[in-house]
C-alpha cells in the first residue's frame, strides 16, 4: 500500500500534498531523533498509509502510547485497519484539535510530536492554532519534529515555530522525493 493509495486520494485532496509515501532514508533521519526509551506517549499528523507508524511500532517501548491524527478519511481507515496493536489509536481529525483529543484520551502531557502536515498549505491561523497545541501538549523537555518538502519559505514552519519553541534545528535529507527538511523543537523546561 504506497504510491497507488496515494495517488488515487491526492486528486480529491490537496492536503495529502505528496505522491508517495516517505522513503526509509527519511523515515530513519527523523526517527534518529527520538528518545524511544523515554517516550511513553507519541503523537503522529498525518501518518497517511503508516510507512512513520510501521517504524515506530518495531521501537516504541510495549507501554508506551502511539496517537495517530490523520485528517483524510480513506488513510485513517486503512490505518484502522492495518495496525491493531493495542498502543496504537486512530483519530480521523486535524491536528488542529490536538489538545481535546488528547485530554478526551488521557494522553496529556506528550513526550514527542511527529508531524507530516504539509504546513506550506495550511492557512496561517490553522498554523498558528497547531504549533500552539502542539506546544501545550508537549512536556518541558518535549519534542515537536516536522519533516517537509525541502523548498520551501520560512513563513511556513522555521519562522512560527521558532516563535513558539524558541530555537529550533533544521537538518535535510536528500534521499527523498522531494528532498526533505526536518525541523526539531524541544519545549523549554518552565515554558
Ligand atoms: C505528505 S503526507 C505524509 C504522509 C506520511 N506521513 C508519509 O510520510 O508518507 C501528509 C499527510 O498529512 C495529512 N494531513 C494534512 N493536513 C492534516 C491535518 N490538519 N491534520 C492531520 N492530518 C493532516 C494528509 O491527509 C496526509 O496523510
């Protein structure tokens, strides 16, 4: 389940904003930054198909939490159904509500965001409201990664999300289609 799945919903929804799924280079660069024996409690955007999802549950501790928030009605059903492992849970939302759907699930406070919402689409105010739960959900100490097309400008992510978490550090992967820019935030202790 890969490229035809995305294909065939990427022309009745803009959001999915990608032809394919992301490539294992990607996948491991950014889950190269997560602290897996500490992270009890994990949130993913947009898991579309599961290629973030299908990783993280071969290194999630067994009880630890996997939240996954995916807008597009066709991928949070074959998320459903591809994934019954009990630590995992489907929310067909947007990440916009991250907070309620987390306290309505007794998830709060989260130990790391991962986020493939193609922010560059978004309307500043869905981003704004995003960063900003995003970052009441997290824990001090707390990470937010975001992986994104490479070209791209700095309104749509660098710039709110250094508002929000303060400093943040960008690194690239090149073996993607497209290249991908991955953004890293941590929440302040005391923020
Ligand atoms: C570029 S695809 C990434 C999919 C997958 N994580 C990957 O790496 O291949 C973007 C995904 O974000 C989802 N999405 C877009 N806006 C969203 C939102 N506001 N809340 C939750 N999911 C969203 C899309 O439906 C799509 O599944």
């Amino acid at each position: 389940m890969g490229t035809l799945t995305y294909l065939r919903n990427f022309f009745t929804d803009k959001y999915i904003a990608s032809v394919t799924p992301t490539s294992i280079y990607g996948v491991r660069k950014v889950c190269g930054k997560i602290d897996f024996a500490r992270a009890g409690t994990m949130i993913e955007f947009g898991p579309g198909t599961g290629v973030f999802t299908r990783y993280l549950l071969e290194r999630i501790r067994f009880d630890a939490r996997l939240i996954l928030i995916e807008r597009n009605p066709a991928f949070a059903a074959i998320l459903r159904e591809k994934f019954p492992d009990p630590r995992v849970t489907v929310v067909h939302d947007s990440a916009e509500n991250v907070h309620p759907i987390l306290d309505a699930r007794g998830g709060l406070p989260a130990d790391c965001i991962l986020s493939g919402i193609p922010f560059s689409f978004l309307p500043a105010e869905v981003r704004k409201h995003i960063l900003l739960g995003s970052h009441a959900v997290l824990r001090p100490g707390g990470k937010f990664l975001a992986y994104q097309t490479f070209y791209q400008s700095a309104a749509h992510l660098r710039v709110p999300l250094e508002e929000r978490f303060g400093s943040i550090r960008l690194e690239y992967e090149m073996r993607n289609i497209p290249p991908l820019s991955i953004y890293e935030a941590i929440k302040e202790n005391g923020a």
